[in-house]
C-alpha cells in the first residue's frame, strides 16, 4: 500500500507541470495561474524548434513520396523493388547513421545550456569522423545485398531490381554521414529555420531532377537512386553556405582539428545506446517487409506495405519533430541546471505527443480509402492498403507518445533504457504477435501490423512509467559530469529506484 502512494504521489509531481510558489513571493499567485504561466512558456520554446522541424520532415517526406510515385510509374516490379531496397538501406544503413548521431544530441544540447561553446563544434567534427568510418562496412553490406535478399527469401526478380538501386545509391552514404550531425548540430542551438528552408529549396529541385533521369533520359530505377543523392548533396552545400555566410553559429564554431578524433569515449557511450534504440524500432518496422515477402503473391504485399510505410513516414514527421524539440528543450534545461523546468518539458512533451496520436488515428482512418490509389491501381494492393490503415492508425496511438517520451530519454543521455524498452515492447512482444498472427493463425498481411500495435502499446506504457519516477535532480548532476569532460554516468544508473529496473526487467529479462 505505501509502495502504491508513492508511485501515486510520483505520477502526481510528474504531470503537475505548476509548481507552488516560494513562500516569501508576494502577492502569492494562484498554483493554477502559475501552472498556466508555466506552460505558456513552455509551448512557445518547444513549439520554436519543433514546428520548423517538422517542416523540415515533411519536405524530406514529400521528396521520399516523389521518388515513390516515379518507381510506381516505372511499374509493379520497381515498386516493390524500390521499397524493399529502401527498407534494406534503413536496416543497414540509415537507421545506423541516425542513431549514432543522436549520442550528438545529449551532449551538444546540454553544452548549449552550459554556455560551453565549443564542445559542441568537437562533437559535431567527432560525429561526422566516426560515421565516414562507419560507412564503408554499411557500403561493403550493400554490395552484397542480392546474396543477402534471396538467403532471407525474397522473390530473385525484385531482388535484381533492388540491388540496382543501392549500388547507385552508394555515394549517399556519405551525404548521410554528414547530413544528420548538421541538423542536430544547428537544431540543439535553435536555429531550425533554415534547415526547413533548404529542405523546401531541394525537394523543389527534387521533381525536376528525377523528370530528367527517370522520364527524358529513361534510366528507370537507376535515376531514381541518382536523383535522391544529389538531392542530399544539394542539402548539405545550401546547409554548410548559410552556416558560413551567415554567422549564425560563430559562438560555437571552432575550425577542424586533430582534436575531433581523439577523446571518443564519451561520444560513443551516448551513441551506440541512441543506435541501438533506434535500429531496434526501424530493424522492426522494415523487417515487416522481410515477412511479407514470405506471405502469398509478395509482389503485391510488399508493394502494399511500401505504400504504408508512406503513411508512417508522413505521419512520424509530427511525433519525431516533437521528440528532437523535446530532446533538446531537456537538454537544454539540464544543462542549465534548471531540473522543474526540464521536467515541465519531458511532461509537455508527452502529452502532446498523446494528442498527435489521436490526429494521427483520425487521419489514417479518413485516408483508407483512397491512400493507396495515389500510388497504385492494382485491385489486390489497394485491398490490402485499406485493411491495414485503421491499424497503423490505432499503432500511433502508442507511437507518437513513445517517439516523445525516447527524445526525452535522448536530452538526458539515458538512451540505454530506450534501447532496453525498445528491445523488450518489439521483439519480446511485437515480433511474437506479429508472427502468431500472420502465419500460425492465418491473419496474413493484417496480423502482421496487429503484432505493431502490441509493440506500440507496450513501449509506450513502460516508457511513462519511467519517467514518472525520473529524478531530474540527479539528471542535472549527470550534465555537469557530461559537459564538464567528466565520465557518462551509465543510463542505468539514471533510474530512480529499484522498482523502475524491475520494470525493465519485466520487458527484457533478467
């Protein structure tokens, strides 16, 4: 029973964003007045980075969208060519270059708050270093991604179409390696206006370029590959001329030395918890299409699930733009040694979170029926594209809530309990679902997306339990040690009490 109070009383200080009064401040202020003061300020500093941001998302999304519609209009087999590749590259590749450079955000967004300037410059030169070096294994990967498909299965006609793809998709592998730490580089210091604008400018240039290579130069699926890479180069020219051109990042900008590859112990410690919290969720996500080229007529459920995969990634832009503003307001607070108002952003962040979540349902359900015809006029795919939406809608129920609540695990460098969450909700859970479903009872390509939905709840609801019982008092103290050169304290050791690690342990085992 006093165990129960407790967590009572902790749930209560979590979600009660107001905070009562010094007792000596006169005229006392009404703690509702407070509280709404309180959040008033904290909607228009998360709302700053998060709403450029997410800008900046869906432009990528729009640009992804138009070389899906081109690998439509090329036919069926690129289609599904085009989004097995794509899964095979964010599985091998992409999520591995986006986690890794979120260990960047931690330690740049807390040194931003600790006016320690230049570590931030130093993380982002050590950032870039690390993942040019991680790219040529993920290149080797991909050279051999024909041998690797047909072992999992996959059908060999989409297969050969698909190795095409990443070959001419190779050089992106270094636009991605400095893409990412360029975008968390400006975003911990709030500037995320220009990135949304340069991300507007190259997804214009986008359409026409693929035009050219795809329909005037007929170089099918080839062109499309070519088109996405020099579209991120476009990105990172525009991106790196306005940093030097306009001065903004003087306070922090250091010139590139030796120094950034020296000292990575740090950096690492943060990254490869942030790379294994995020592969473990898109690992899942594209390995639904590994499973549905297992199931009957896989040139129609793969093609059907590349289509969704549009929908999540139209949708994710909201919830991830939340949890990178979240991520760095965290950060931010922590470094400047401000634990109320960090906690006040962790909680904003989770509600609105729990808000996009139900916009996100509404819209997949309203989108049912004619999401798939944009993509598509084949009966068997569009079938399969409305069975699955309302799913993938009640999915982001539990999604959008969980990005937020990872961004704020990410702004106080504990992503090693996200990695844990993320473990246990989709492969302890999810995974287990999903093939019962799909395969053992018979639900097929629906089962599948209803093995996600168990992942999502489950993730979600663990994630709130811990940061209930967060000690933001304790994460202050881990920013300093972070941003002063001292040793990471281990995410685990972040964890209020021991009832929080045994409800880790209640997801990963022992």
């Amino acid at each position: 029973m006093q165990q129960l109070l407790r967590d009572r009383v902790d749930l209560l200080m979590f979600l009660n964003i107001s905070a009562s009064p010094h007792p000596h401040q006169h005229p006392h202020p009404h703690p509702d007045q407070l509280g709404q003061q309180r959040i008033a300020e904290e909607i228009p500093a998360l709302s700053r980075i998060s709403a450029p941001t997410a800008a900046s998302g869906l432009l990528y999304y729009a640009r992804n969208l138009i070389s899906m519609l081109f690998l439509g209009h090329l036919g069926h087999v690129e289609l599904a060519a085009g989004a097995l590749s794509v899964g095979f590259a964010n599985i091998t590749g992409y999520s591995i270059f986006s986690g890794l450079a979120m260990g960047m955000e931690p330690i740049c967004g807390q040194a931003y708050g600790a006016q320690q300037w230049s570590l931030l410059s130093l993380t982002l030169h050590r950032t870039i270093a690390f993942l040019l070096l991680i790219s040529i294994p993920i290149s080797l990967i991909w050279l051999n991604a024909d041998q690797i498909l047909l072992y999992l299965g996959q059908d060999p006609t989409i297969t050969k179409v698909a190795k095409t793809y990443l070959l001419y998709t190779l050089p992106d592998l270094i636009a991605q390696s400095i893409i990412h730490p360029l975008r968390i580089y400006l975003r911990t210091q709030n500037v995320t206006h220009p990135v949304a604008f340069v991300a507007a400018i190259a997804s214009l240039i986008h359409i026409p370029l693929n035009y050219y290579l795809v329909i005037v130069l007929k170089t099918g699926i080839k062109g499309v590959a070519i088109a996405v890479v020099l579209t991120n180069f476009n990105i990172i020219l525009l991106l790196v001329c306005y940093i030097y051109f306009s001065g903004v990042c003087s306070k922090t900008w250091t010139t590139v030395s030796t120094d950034c590859f020296k000292e990575w112990g740090s950096f690492i410690s943060l990254a490869i918890p942030s790379c294994i919290s995020v592969c473990l969720e898109w690992w899942w996500y594209e390995f639904l299409i590994i499973l549905c080229g297992l199931l009957r007529n896989p040139e129609e459920t793969v093609s059907a699930i590349g289509i969704l995969f549009q929908m999540t990634a139209l949708v994710y832009a909201f919830p991830s733009s939340l949890g990178y503003g979240v991520s760095t307001r965290v950060a931010q607070e922590l470094g400047a040694e401000q634990p109320g108002r960090a906690r006040r952003a962790a909680a904003m962040g989770a509600a609105c979170g729990a808000f996009i979540g139900v916009a996100a349902m509404a819209f997949n359900i309203w989108a049912r029926r004619w999401w798939g015809a944009m993509f598509t006029n084949r009966t068997g795919v569009l079938k399969l594209v409305a069975a699955a939406l309302p799913i993938v809608g009640l999915c982001e129920l539990g999604n959008c809530p969980q990005t937020a609540m990872c961004g704020v695990l990410r702004g106080s460098a504990r992503a090693g309990i996200a990695a844990k969450v993320n473990l246990g909700a989709f492969y302890g859970v999810g995974l287990p679902v999903a093939l019962l479903l799909g395969f053992w009872v018979g639900l097929g390509f629906v089962g599948l997306w209803l093995g996600l939905l168990a992942a999502q709840a489950s993730c979600a609801l663990v994630l709130g339990v811990v940061l209930i019982r967060t000690d933001w008092a304790k994460q202050v103290k881990r920013a300093k040690e972070l941003t002063s050169g001292g040793e990471v304290v281990k995410g685990d050791e972040s964890v209020n009490n021991d009832g929080e690690r045994e409800c880790l342990k209640g997801m990963v085992g022992p």
